[in-house]
C-alpha cells in the first residue's frame, strides 16, 4: 500500500474490470461512477479526486471538471477514447495497458483468420445442426491461407507478433504505417492504398482516432479484390461499415473476420446478415488471465504515480508530464 493512501481519492468511472475496482479499494480512497457524469458526484468529491480509471471515455470536459486530477490510468492498451492531448495540455497523465495483450490479442486475430478463411463457425454449425449426417460432409471452404499475401495495417506491438505467427505459414507479408518500422524482414507501403493492391488479405491493427477514422473504405476494399479478405482486431472506427457490408454483398471482397465496430456493442445489421463474416464480440483480449493482468497494470500505474510520482506506461502524448 502506498504511503498515505486513504488520503488519496481515485474515481473510477463505468465499467471496469472487478480486479481493478478491487485494488483500488484496496489502495486508496474509491469512489465508483456508473458513467462519466459530473452530476453523480458532490463538489467535495470532485475537489478530492486525484486520480481516474476509466476503460475509456473520458473527454475534455469530464478532465476539466477535477481541478486536483493527476492521472488518467485507461483500462486497454487502446485509448483514442480518452482526450490525451488536452490531458497533456493540463499537465494530467495518462496510461495504458501495453505488452500484458500483445500476445492474447495476436493468438486471437491468427484465429480469427483461420476461421473466417475456413468458416469455422459455419462448419461447427453444420455438425451441430445434424447435417453432417443428414446431408453429409461440410461443403470444401472456396478459401484457403495458402498461398496468401497478408497485409497488417498497423505493425505496432500486437502487429509484430501477428506478423511472426504468420511467418511458420509460408504467407508473404507486408504492412503499413505512418513510417517503416527499423529491423523488420516485411515490405513497407508508404499508403494504405499500395498495401491493399499488393496483396488479398488486410489484417487491420491500427489504433483508432481522426487519422484512422474509416481509412479502410471502399477504395481500400475494392483494392483488395474478390479473393479479398478483411481481417480486424484493432478499431472498429478504422472501417466504414456500410462500404464493407457492401463489399461483401457485391463480391467486391470475399470475406471479413471482425472483432470490433464502430458502435459496440451494436453491429450494423447488414454486417450480421452478410453470410461471408465470422463477428466476434470485442473478445480478443478476454482471457481471465490477460484481463487480470490489464488491470494489474491499469492500477499499478495509480501506484507507482502515488509513491514513486512516475508512471509505468505513459501515453505518448503525456511522456512529457511530471508529478506536481
């Protein structure tokens, strides 16, 4: 326990893993919000509060409120919903959950390849149904990883060991980012637009954000081609999801496999209609052993920002911020 910790308030805002809402307890003086709304909480413990968890949505004004606020800590290694920038600008950090995923999240996004290549899910229900018996074997899947060309849109921490697990398939693979990662074996593409003409299947790992915001389009898409296959771990925000309902519908791609959206939890209905998608919901991290370890994370940031006054993982925008 840190020195003083009942003297320090942490607000921890909606939904959050119990592992974290746990240790804050544990750690400091809790005060629990179902939503990020000023209103739910007395001027006194708006004064007090020096710390906030949130897993995401926190935005400027929801900042401006705590005039005593220190950190940030985001429960995720993704935080485009937390207004970094103007936390930097007020001198409050914020931290996130790196590297504890990275593994999970790669495991998952393979899988999620596989399946949809395969229509695994398709094929289980098929068995389940008792067609298998009934009609005989599952159809041959029209797809295969064979002799694929794989694109990663976004070669950061998670992109990298997707990248490495696809290497023991004998795929070729290529990626783009804002600029070439040093060191790395894979062919760059200067433009989203290059990679997806270069190769059949996108595995998109980008973060999310106004840079990002529907970058994979219709132009992107029909780059691809119809053996296409779109892959998304990263952002649901990354994809326009009418233009790829009508990819799908249209033969412009051939598949897609998605573990984000733009307004989880809702799915667009064309989406779920569409017969060529393997939808997942948001689970490419959900292990109980990853998410312990997130939260761990997530609070010992709080931890060491209170007893050491430095952070484990800042953000990059607020790397810069020092402990008043």
């Amino acid at each position: 326990m840190i020195p003083s910790a009942g003297a320090v308030t942490v607000l921890v805002s909606g939904n959050v893993h119990d592992h974290v809402v746990k240790r804050i307890g544990d750690e400091f003086r809790l005060i629990h919000i179902d939503r990020p709304d000023p209103s739910l909480l007395s001027p006194q413990d708006i004064a007090r509060v020096r710390g906030l968890s949130a897993f995401g949505g926190i935005d400027a004004n929801f900042i401006d409120v705590f005039p005593n606020l220190e950190i940030i800590a985001n429960f995720g290694v993704g935080y485009d919903s937390v207004d970094a920038a103007h936390a930097a600008a007020k001198g409050v950090m914020v931290t996130n959950t790196p590297d504890v995923l990275t593994e999970e999240v790669a495991d998952l996004t393979v899988g999620l390849l596989l399946a949809t290549l395969r229509e695994v899910p398709k094929a289980e229900a098929w068995l389940r149904q008792g067609k298998w018996v009934e009609e005989g074997g599952y159809r041959l899947s029209p797809l295969s990883l064979r002799g694929r060309h794989i694109g990663i849109f976004g070669l950061g921490r998670i992109g990298l060991a997707v990248a490495r697990r696809l290497e023991s398939f004998g795929v070729s693979i290529a990626y783009h980012n804002r600029r070439p990662v040093e060191g790395v074996p894979y062919a760059y593409f200067a433009t989203l637009k290059g990679l997806a003409e270069a190769v059949d299947t996108l595995v998109s790992i980008a973060p999310g954000g106004a840079a990002t915001e529907k970058a994979i389009n219709a132009d992107i898409l029909k780059a691809l081609g119809p053996r296409g296959v779109l892959i998304n771990t990263g952002r649901g925000s990354t994809v326009d999801e009418d233009a790829l309902a009508a990819a799908l519908s249209g033969g412009a791609i051939a598949a897609a496999g998605l573990d984000v959206f733009a307004d989880e939890p809702n799915v667009p209905q064309a989406l779920l209609d569409a017969p060529n998608t393997v939808l997942l919901p948001h689970i490419a991290s959900a292990s109980a052993l990853t998410r312990t370890a997130m939260a761990d994370l997530c609070v010992d940031n709080l931890v060491s920002w209170f007893a050491e006054r430095k952070p484990l993982t800042p953000v990059p925008e607020t790397a810069h911020v020092k402990a008043k």
